[in-house]
C-alpha cells in the first residue's frame, strides 16, 4: 500500500476507501468518484491501480468510464470551462458560444489548451436556466452571456 | 419438465431451456444475430423476438425462459415486419460494401437481408469511418462493420478469460476495443481469435495471408513446403458441404499437390516428435525429481501467450517442448533440408492451422528461428485455404486420396488427436506408459480423459503408480486448475496433479479460432468424432511406433531430449505485461 502511496499518488483516504470497499458489490463506480474527486480526473496509472488494488480486468474498468460523460480521462486544464448544452442554454446559442471558446482558444469539447491553462467540456444544465445561455468557469458562473464578452470572461482567469 | 406450445404445437422441454430451443424441438428456427449456443443470452439484437399468446408483450427468444403452459407464436406477418425493422436499422449503420467483404458468402446479416428480401434502406445511413486495428499478426478489427452484437465481447472475456475486449462508450459511439484506445496487440489478447470465429459479420476475422501464399508457389526459386495440423482435415470438409466430421486427410494432400505445393507433410509426424519429446521430459520430472511438477503442456500458443501474461509463475512447470508446428518447421529446414540436398534458405514452410494465434506465435521470439531461418514462413487458416482451394477450381469434395511425402509425413494415431481436448493428454500416456514400463499398453484407448467438461480430472495407473492428471479447455477454465497448484506450492503440499494439458479453445483445435463458421458443441464433437476415428484406423496408435520417428532419431536427433533436440524443438519463457503499453 506504502508503494501506492508513493508511487502511484493516492491519499492514505484515498486508500482506505478503497480497502473498506474493495469487496462490497457495486463498488467500481463510487470509487472511481473518489479517485475523480482526487486527481481531477483519471489516468491510465490511475485505472492500473485500481485494477490492481481491486482485481478486476482493466478492460471493465474503461467500459465502465467510457460509458459514464461524468469522468474524465485526460488532465483539465487549471480552470475547467463549462458551458451549458441543456434544452434552454441550447436554444439561446450555448453551441455558438462553445464555437467561439474553441476559436479563440485552439481547442476542442473535451480538449486542453496547449499550456495546460483551460479546458472545455459541455455540460447538461447548470441549474439557473433562467440565465440561458450560461457557462462556468472553475465555478464561477456567468449568465446571459454573449460572444463577444467572451475574450473578457476568459482573460479575467488568466 | 416444461409442456408448452410453439405455434400451437406441443413442446415438451427440460425447465431452464430457452424458447428457441423448444422452437427448435418442432422444427421451427426463430433468427438470431447475437446469440449463439456457447454464449449465455445477452438480448442485443431483437431479432428473435416472439409473441406471447394472450399478452401483448414481445419476449426476445434468446432470453426468455420456457414456462408451463406458456404458448408462444413464433411467425405472423407482425413478427416478419418487426424483425425486418430490426434489420433495416441494424443495416442504417452497417457498411453494404458485402463484395469486398471477408464475410461474403459466409454473413449472418447478409444471409438475414436476403432471406428478408430487404430491398431498400428506409432509415438515413450513419456509417463510422473508424480505423482498422491490423495490429496483431493474427486478427483485424474493422469497427466500420461492427454491430455491437456483444458475441466477441462476451467470447473474450467469459469463455476465454482474457478481457482484452469490452464494449467502450455508449449509445451511437459505443466500439468494442481494447481498455484506454490501445491497439490489439498491446492489449491481453492471446491471438486466440474466438472473437473471429464467433463474428456474425465481417467486424473481426483473420489476417488474410493467402496472397503470399500464391507468391510464394509461383516463385520457382521457391521450394513450397507444407505441413496440415491435426483439426483441419476434420473441418475443411465442411466449406465443401461434405458431412461435418469427414476426414479428408489424403484429399488436402491431393489439393496442395494441385496447388503446385512441392512438398506435402503433417503436423502430425511433429505432434509425435512432440510427445517423445515432452513424453521424455514428463517421464524425467516424474522419475528423476529434476522439474516442477506438474507438467504443463505447451502447444497451444494462445495457452502460452495467456499463461507468460496471467500465470508467469507456472513457466517452471511448462513443458519445453514447442508446440508440433513450430517443431515441423524447424526439422522441415534442418533434417528435410539436409536429406533432399536442399539449401533451407529456399524452402518457403507453410502451416494450415485451425488457428489465428499459430500466425503471432511463427515470430514470438527467437526461438522460432532455430533452423537459422524462420521456421514457418506463413501460416494459413482452414478458412483462408478452403477459399484458396475453392479459387483455384480445385474439385475438393470428389478429389482421390494420396499419401504425404517422406520423410516427414507419416503419423501415428496419437498425433491426430492432438487436435481435440483431451488428445495430447491420451497421447502423452500411451508414450509415457512405454517408455516408464517398457511395455506397450494393452488398451490405448483412455477414455478417462476424453470428454467436453471444461475441467476433467482422473488417475492412469502406471503399473500400480498413480499418475494424477488433468484437462482443461477453453481458457477461462484453466484458472481453478492453477489455482489449485498455486495453494498446494504456497501450502508446501504435494502438487494435486503431475501433468496437465491445456487447450485454449472450447473442444480444443477442432474449434479453433481459423475454423469454418458456425462452430456449435455439435459440430465440435462431431469433428472430434472424426479425430478419434482416423486415430483409430491408424497403423500406428502410439507416437514411438511411428516408424518415420524412430528414423529421425536414429538419422538426425539421436535420442529424445539430446543436444540437438533441445536446439531445435525446445524453447523457453518469458514473464510478459499483461498490457505491452
């Protein structure tokens, strides 16, 4: 466990939910949760070792975060860009503004910029449709937003 | 037992079956896309769906169990438009390039699409234009044709234990591929080529090398050896509609010789090589205590590649013996060579395998070389021959038997039951008995062994020694066999068995992942079947009565395990990651 805690990272919490789960059924997906919640994501070490840590084919493990939008497999970038893809924000142009991010980032949904500073990701309803279109920025979130007061939201993290 | 009604005919059933069982039983066959009998139901597809009598609810065939007095209809016009929906949909997303397809002729969905007269495709076509995966020697994965039936899937990981495969993304996006966007050949797979075998379409199917083959016999500076493993002369016959089961054994010599194959020889003289070889080798673990015990068998290359990824710490117990292919090539450029005057450098060596991984396992290290050139030069499948066959307007069915050449050709019943589960096993015994007593068997036929449990275990009694051995087959099996000699090694108890064969696929070679299509445990025994009569009109039951054998010792290899034996027909391991990458 010691080498795990080296090697590969995890938290001695990180470790000890592991272990309490480890044999309890349904565990894989409220541990790769935990293991989310500590990386930001998770890698290709990370899902080794879970594998490892639960003997199970790394093979289910992928199947399991391919198939849920909620975990990410490549590192975000230091602030995470959402913007809002649900039926209302849809409708008032979330898509025009995710174009816009990508042109004036170089990037793509679900890419990282090159010096690791913002990442994008559409996401499903943020919760204040009433804002439409909306986007957050490592939390933080705006409504109502236009294309043009784009270049100002993301310099303001920068 | 269940009585209920398919159609309004009485059914009666054993509880458990499923519908298209009791379907079957009155000759009624409901369609399937991704059931198939080895595989448990996974109800993907909707194509078997059926009418329950008095409900409006649509049962899927597959899945759904027989019930008492459950009365189920099977066809009606409402059934016919559902299924031909189902296609329809199923054909918005596949490919209709059929012509240039491996798949052609052999297509569950095509044969499906033509049975239902589909004419039109109503529904808009959405086709990826994901990359091949040709990254294994063995096996191309085409996603484009992909259905996402599930049958490889379910083939990787619950009958062969690999895991090398798993459904990756949801919905429109979902591919079968290995974990984290690897290729193939850096993931688990063990080049078995289940998934292949199994493909209702042409999404996964072997490396087609029949090209190199025809370069090859043109080449005149070329001199084209051949060697036929064990399994194929009992399946070939069925590309040909000859019964399954039939043993064509002289009609494949005749066919390559058609071919313009210089020299026809048999896997078989190696498959009696390997048993005085590792026969030897049992026989000198058993009695001199240098070796760990048990012995485990070594010919299959899947085996072989799962065990150096999964069960590194048996490699002690592996037999050292390459499996009889990679032994034919290795005498075919020596010994052959040297006998006919024949520089090896221009013998081209060729193996009809019933087998994917026999094309991964010509290169696996450089052990395969032991003759100063590649043992094996190609590998060819049962099906890529039988298309070979059919392409050069070969009449296979009515050809005349003719004899191998010597003087590596000839082959004792025991080798041609290497080709099924339980084969090496019984031929290893017939030889160990000899060479332990001095005497021959007076029974050679051990049934003991014989049989399609995954698992099989029993004791041969060897003039009052008890020799404990077992069986396993379909690689998902072999772990409670190694499970149980790990616990005995940790517990410093005696080993439970001293020798155990393994066998990578279900049935063992007969239903190897090269095979002819539509591999049921039916036709598995009726090839295995076939085996155990050409091993019983053999001359020669046992593997050290094949006269060519004794030759070849006597001429070139002196004894069994010799300095040159172990040069070129032994090998060694090497511990692998379970992923490369």
């Amino acid at each position: 466990m010691s080498r795990i805690k080296e090697e590969k990272g995890f938290s001695d919490e990180l470790i000890a939910f592991i272990t309490e789960w480890k044999s309890k059924p349904g565990n894989l997906i409220m541990i790769l949760h935990r293991v989310q919640q500590e990386f930001g994501y998770i890698s290709r070490d990370s899902a080794d070792t879970v594998a490892l840590m639960l003997d199970i084919p790394l093979a289910s493990i992928y199947g399991v975060l391919s198939f849920y939008h909620f975990f990410k497999l490549t590192k975000p970038g230091e602030h995470n860009i959402q913007v809002c893809l649900g039926t209302a924000c849809y409708l008032k142009g979330g898509e025009g503004l995710v174009d816009e991010i990508k042109n004036l980032l170089g990037l793509e949904l679900g890419g990282v910029t090159a010096d690791g500073k913002y990442s994008l990701e559409g996401v499903r309803c943020v919760g204040c449709c009433g804002l439409a279109p909306v986007m957050t920025v490592s939390g933080e979130v705006f409504g109502k937003v236009t294309k043009d007061q784009l270049p100002g939201i993301i310099s303001k993290f920068n | 037992m269940i009585h209920m009604k398919i159609n309004g005919m009485p059914v009666e059933i054993e509880a458990g079956s499923n519908i298209l069982a009791a379907a079957k039983k009155v000759n009624v066959n409901i369609p399937t896309l991704c059931y198939h009998p080895d595989l448990p139901a996974w109800a993907a597809c909707g194509l078997c769906v059926v009418k329950q009598e008095n409900s409006p609810k649509l049962l899927r065939a597959c899945a759904a169990p027989v019930v008492e007095n459950l009365s189920v209809i099977t066809h009606d016009a409402e059934l016919y438009q559902i299924r031909k929906t189902v296609l329809e949909m199923i054909l918005s997303t596949h490919p209709s390039s059929c012509l240039t397809c491996g798949r052609n002729g052999t297509c569950e969905l095509q044969r499906f699409a033509a049975e239902f007269g589909i004419r039109e495709q109503p529904y808009e076509i959405r086709l990826t234009d994901l990359p091949k995966d040709t990254s294994t020697t063995s096996i191309v994965l085409d996603p484009t044709k992909c259905i996402k039936c599930g049958r490889c899937v379910q083939v990787c990981q619950q009958l062969q234990g690999v895991y090398a495969l798993e459904f990756i993304g949801r919905g429109d996006n979902t591919v079968v591929s290995p974990a984290a966007g690897l290729p193939l050949n850096d993931s688990p797979c063990i080049k078995c080529g289940q998934c292949s075998a199994h493909c209702p379409v042409g999404a996964i199917f072997e490396k087609d090398d029949t090209r190199e083959f025809v370069r090859a016999i043109s080449n005149p500076d070329k001199h084209v050896v051949v060697q036929i493993a064990p399994a194929v002369r009992v399946a070939l016959g069925e590309a040909f509609n000859l019964p399954v089961g039939t043993i064509t054994t002289g009609r494949i010599y005749s066919a390559l010789r058609r071919l313009g194959v210089d020299k026809v020889f048999d896997t078989n003289f190696s498959a009696d090589l390997t048993i005085m070889e590792e026969g030897t080798e049992l026989v000198k673990r058993l009695t001199t205590g240098v070796g760990a015990i048990p012995q485990i068998t070594s010919c299959c290359p899947a085996w072989t590649d799962y065990m150096e990824k999964y069960y590194p710490d048996m490699i002690p117990n592996f037999s050292t013996a390459k499996s009889p292919m990679m032994m034919q090539g290795a005498i075919t450029k020596t010994y052959y060579a040297q006998k006919a005057n024949i520089d090896p450098a221009k013998i081209f060596s060729v193996a009809i395998m019933p087998c994917t991984a026999k094309k991964f396992e010509i290169s696996r290290d450089e052990n395969m070389y032991a003759s100063g050139f590649a043992d094996v030069d190609l590998v060819l499948t049962t099906r890529e021959f039988a298309r070979l066959i059919k392409a050069s307007g070969i009449d296979f069915a009515v050809l005349h038997d003719e004899p191998a050449d010597s003087p590596i050709g000839m082959y004792a019943g025991a080798a041609t039951i290497f080709g099924n589960t339980g084969g090496v096993m019984e031929a290893a015994i017939r030889t160990a008995y000899t060479l332990i007593t001095g005497e021959e068997l007076a029974d050679v036929n051990i049934t003991a062994v014989r049989g399609m449990d995954g698992v099989r275990t029993g004791e041969v009694d060897v003039k009052g020694t008890k020799v404990r051995v077992a069986v396993a087959h379909g690689m998902a099996n072999v772990s409670t066999l190694l499970e149980e000699i790990r616990s005995a090694r940790e517990q410093g108890a005696e080993p439970p068995y001293h020798f155990i064969e393994v066998m990578a696929c279900r049935g063992g070679c007969v239903a190897g992942g090269g095979q002819p299509y539509a591999t049921t445990d039916d036709i598995r025994g009726k090839r295995i079947a076939g085996l155990y009569t050409d091993d019983e009109k053999s001359v020669y039951r046992c593997s050290h009565n094949n006269p060519e054998i004794k030759q070849i010792y006597a001429d070139f290899l002196e004894k069994p395990l010799s300095e040159k034996s172990h040069h070129l027909l032994h090998t060694t391991y090497t511990e692998r990651k379970i992923y490369k990458k």
